[in-house]
C-alpha cells in the first residue's frame, strides 16, 4: 500500500531536519510554497505540518511562521539512512543543537596486540589500533564518553594531534577516511562506575544510552569502531522508517 501523501511530505521535512538543510530554529517555507513545490493542495501540506508540530519536530508562531524546534537542553541523534558525505560526528551534532562542543581526552595511543579490536575493524590481528577515549561536553556539561578505535596503518600522523581541539572527523577527512556509512547499536543500561564518575551521574541507578557503531569510508573500508556512553536526560534518540515508494 502506497504511503499518503501528506506523510511522504513528513518524511520528506524530516530528512532534510536530519541531514541539517533545516536547522534548529529555522524558519520552515511557508503551507502555500510547500505546495507548489510538491505540486499538492495546501490541505495536504498543512496535514503535514500540523502533524510535525504535534510530533515536536516544528513549532508555530502567531504571524512569524513555522520553525524547526529548538531543544538546547538535549542533543539529538539518529538511526536511520547512511550520512551524508560530511563530518557529521558528535562535535557537529552538539554544535548543530547551538551548544559549544569540547572534549576532554582521557587517553589516546596507539595499542598492539588487541586481536579482537582487530576483528571490528576488519584489519589483521598484527595490525596496530589508534585509541581515543574522550568526555564529550555541550555548553560544559558532559554529555557522554567516547571510545573510539582506527585502524592505526591508515593514519600516519595521528600521535601528533591533539584531539581536545580538533575534531577526529575532521581529520579522518583529512586523511580522506571519513567514516559515511555506519553499523548502529543502541542499548540502554545502568550507567557503570567509571562512566558515571566522568557524567557527574550516580553509578548503578541513572540511566545512559550506550551505542556502539561501526564507521566505513566511501570505499567500504572499516575506519571506526566506537562506543559511547551518553546521559539519557541529555540525549533524544529518533529513529525513521520508510514505507512505500516516496514521490519526493
């Protein structure tokens, strides 16, 4: 069954939302231009827009217009479609909610003889890993901690950089190993003692997402695998499914 057209327009908002076309706090084109240039009825579009409202996505306001909404107190994160080729990591979501982004690494350094990090990364056992364990803040609050592994042969100079200033995307971008298509994992659990001392949360009682993923390049070449552990009350997860064929 073909999905209505008014929800292929939600999707079609909310990917743009997602992939940052429309930011936070952005004024949205008004019911009249949405409909040209879809080429609906207006009814439709409001339909739409009426239902993103209710769901948190957009918010009205009395003779200014429709807008993204804007949540600054949680960083939002996604499952769904691959990325777009971008840096889209954690420093560019946390920024992309208007937060100041700065990490605190924990340790970093390059490790041998961690075979089944190997494994993940599809690399020889022999091979050499880059670990960086960073703290993730947003507006000076820690969001949550980063375990992050790459293959070490792909990145010549990376001991050299200083990861509390400059973002691992962009670098790995550098290198031209932008990871772009990701194996996604969510769990939620009790959030562990060394976590909980790093989040300011108590141990064993507060709640975290933890969410492991698995970075490839645009060759299919495994260049990432991470795990984080982000504060439940600091994070909104969305997830997407896509029925039907989409006209837009």
């Amino acid at each position: 069954m073909q999905t209505p057209i008014y929800q292929q327009i939600m999707n079609t908002i909310v990917e743009k939302i997602e992939k940052g076309d429309y930011l936070p706090g952005e004024k949205l084109p008004s019911e009249r231009e949405l409909a040209e240039l879809y080429g609906v009825n207006r009814m439709t579009v409001k339909k739409a827009m009426d239902m993103l409202v209710d769901t948190g996505y957009l918010h009205r306001s009395v003779g200014k217009g429709t807008f993204v909404k804007e949540d600054k107190s949680k960083l939002l994160l996604g499952v769904g479609k691959p990325a777009a080729v971008q840096n889209y990591g954690m420093s560019a979501k946390i920024k992309n909610r208007g937060m100041k982004a700065a990490s605190s690494v924990i340790f970093s350094g390059v490790l041998q003889g961690y075979p089944s990090m190997c494994a993940r990364l599809r690399i020889y056992p022999d091979k050499s890993v880059f670990a960086l364990h960073r703290v993730r803040y947003g507006d000076d609050d820690p969001l949550g901690i980063e375990y992050t592994y790459i293959p070490a042969e792909y990145f010549d100079d990376v001991e050299e950089q200083d990861f509390n200033h400059i973002s691992l995307y962009d670098y790995m971008n550098s290198k031209g190993r932008l990871p772009v298509e990701f194996t996604q994992t969510l769990m939620i659990i009790r959030c562990p003692k060394r976590e909980a001392k790093y989040l300011k949360i108590e141990e064993g009682v507060s709640a975290v997402f933890c969410f492991e993923y698995t970075g490839r390049d645009s060759s299919g070449q495994v260049v990432e695998y991470t795990r984080s552990y982000l504060k439940a009350e600091s994070v909104e997860f969305r997830f997407f499914q896509y029925n039907g064929e989409r006209l837009f």
